[in-house]
C-alpha cells in the first residue's frame, strides 16, 4: 500500500480534523503483521481527492493482470478500515472490493 503525504494529502492546514499521524499508525500496526508494506509517498498528482492511498497487488495477482486501486478522500478511520480488511483479504485481483469502498475509489491521475 503507498499512502501519499506530500503537499494536500497528510496536511493539517488542508484537513485539520484527520490525525493523518494516527491513520498511518493504525494502517502499519494494521497491516504489517499480516506481512503487507505500507510505505508513504510525495505527492501523487491527485490533490482535490486527497487524502490518497494506492493498494498494490500481490505479485500473483499482478501477474494475472491485477492492477493498483486508487482511493481517494480517505479522511475518516471507516474508510481507512475497510481498506485495510479488504488488502488483508487479498486486494487487488484476489478479493472483491466492497461496495462502500467502491465509492472511494479514483482514477489514476493522466488517464482516461
């Protein structure tokens, strides 16, 4: 998973009522021991979605032609939950994404 902390993602001036320290806390104690890397980024080029997560998919399943789901405006602890139960379930190409997650999810910046 690659969490964007740059310029408008991770910004208290942009959004003062994220503790985007805790979120990325949460996600790692979270995600980690169940043998995921969540790593941070600069910017991702999609600011008026920000907060930005990407989940990567395992190489499996990137094999199989699984490709990286991009969510944005993952401002509250349910949204940054379900993410993290659906990348334990398998994410990309391995699990279904949830409805409610379904409505987070963005298009990559630069494509149509």
């Amino acid at each position: 998973m690659t969490v964007c902390r740059d310029c408008c993602c991770g910004s208290r001036k942009k959004h003062p009522d994220v503790d985007h320290d805790w979120q990325l806390d949460r996600l790692r104690a979270e995600l980690t021991p169940a043998g995921h890397r969540v790593r941070t980024s600069l910017c991702l080029d999609a600011c008026e979605q920000s907060n930005v997560m990407i989940v990567h998919p395992s190489p499996e399943a990137r094999r199989r032609g699984a490709r990286p789901v991009w969510f944005g405006l993952v401002l509250d602890d349910a949204i940054a939950d379900d993410i993290a139960d659906w990348v334990k379930a398998g994410g990309p190409g391995v699990a279904k994404i949830p409805a409610p997650l379904e409505l987070s999810v963005i298009r990559v910046p630069g494509r149509s």
